[in-house]
C-alpha cells in the first residue's frame, strides 16, 4: 500500500479524475469481434441498439459492444462540468478533517493553503461545537469579506460566530505571570521581549501581557513562526496557541 500525507485533498481528487481505466487486450479483442459501423440517420443499419444502464445489464450475452466516433459536444462539456462539480464538492468535504494544528500552522503562513469560505463553512462548525476556545479565526473571515461584526452577524457562517463569541470574552494572558511582566518587560518593545527572555517559552508568555497599541505584528509573527513547533509541553503549549490567536486578532480582527 502507497500512503500519501497531502495538505489539500483536492489534489488527490484532481488525480484520480485524469486517470484513465486500462483495458486488458483480451477484453479489446472482444471488442473488436463485436464492432459495428454506425451511420448517423442510416437505413442500413440491421441492428437494433438502446441505450441502457450498465447495472440493468445481467449477463455478457445481454451486449453490442458498439465504438462511436464523433461525439456529441455537448454531451462532453456537460461530462466536464458535472466532473468539475464533483471535484470541488469532494474537495470541500474534505475540509471537515482539517485539525486545529493545522489552522494554527496556515494561520502564520504569508499565504493559505485552505479557501477561507470552504474553511469557515465546513470545519468550523466543528470548531464551534468543540469545548476549545481559542483557534484563529479572524485571518480567516477578513479572506471571505468579513471585516466587522456586523457582516459576520449577517453571513452564513455559524461556526465561525460561536469561536468569535467565545474569543470575544477569552483572556489571552497568563494572570499568574503579570507582575513578572510589569517588573522587567513592561517598557520592552516586541524585539525587545523576544531578546531580553531566557527562552521562547518566557518569551510567549511576557509577550501575552504587551499593550495591544504597542505590539509589533512583523517581529511577533517572525517569532511565532520560528516557535511553532519547539514549545510542546503544557501549559506553555496552551499559552503559545493563545498568543497565536492574539496574534491573528491584532492583525486580522475588527
């Protein structure tokens, strides 16, 4: 067995739609013994010919096999269209299987993988539903037209209200390490507090308690990227998800 980890199912579905059955020669031989020359509107034709579904058919004996040249264009266009039709609805279910790990990855990318509409109708229902709190959001709804609460009350997506409503009351700082902040990093600009801490874990969490006005969203972006994945234990692990949802906020929010 071949097992592929992609990032966007459509892709696979992409590939799997141009790939074309192989057809044993045995089987074309069979064919070739069964062939006729249609003509169209002719007379001369001596054989009688339906069209009907393959599942109606019980046995071998039951078939013609007949090759047409010339197919109608149409009929291909439609087979086109109803193909494409099929992609984009698969492509979009599989959105239901994106992990909260995922979005807080795509989130701090300088493009996303993932069609902001398809993200916020399909997975984020499940967001919503879940007891988590904080998942980035607001990158999310700015790429679908979002840009205030008022067009995000009047839009289809329900999933995409509730993680709003529960990040509207969340507290994005650790209060048990505020007068450590207030001590040492609190005249510190963004570079400042990234520099001066002991590691990156003291970083995410003096960066958590400075003035919204003050942050500096390239310098807290680079640092987030950096750290993605070399802060894994609890609860630092839980406090660098919530300065990436303060991150997305700051810069994405309204």
């Amino acid at each position: 067995m071949t097992v592929a980890k992609v990032s966007d199912f459509s892709q696979v579905y992409a590939a799997l739609g141009e790939t074309k059955r192989k057809i044993p020669a045995r089987v074309l031989r069979f064919f070739k013994e069964q062939l006729y020359d249609l003509v169209h509107a002719s007379a001369d034709t001596d054989k009688k010919i339906a069209v009907v579904d393959y599942e109606d058919i019980e046995t071998a004996d039951e078939v013609e096999f007949v090759v047409g040249v010339g197919v109608a264009r149409s009929q291909v266009e439609f087979g086109e269209k109803v193909t494409q039709r099929v992609q984009d609805a698969l492509a979009k279910k599989g959105y239901e299987g994106i992990t909260a790990d995922e979005v807080f990855t795509d989130c701090l990318l300088d493009k996303s993988k993932f069609h902001a509409g398809d993200l916020l109708e399909t997975a984020f229902p499940g967001y919503g539903r879940s007891n988590r709190t904080f998942i980035p959001v607001f990158r999310y709804l700015r790429s679908a037209g979002i840009t205030s609460q008022q067009k995000l009350d009047e839009s289809k997506y329900e999933g995409a209200k509730k993680v709003v409503r529960k990040l509207s009351g969340a507290d994005y700082a650790p209060s048990n390490y505020a007068s450590r902040y207030k001590k040492e990093f609190s005249d510190l600009s963004t570079k400042e507090i990234i520099e001066k801490a002991a590691n990156a874990t003291e970083a995410v969490l003096m960066l958590a308690f400075q003035p919204s006005a003050t942050v500096d969203l390239d310098s807290l972006a680079s640092f987030l990227r950096a750290n993605s994945t070399s802060i894994e234990k609890e609860p630092y692990k839980t406090a660098y998800r919530k300065l990436v949802c303060r991150y997305d906020r700051l810069a994405f929010g309204f």
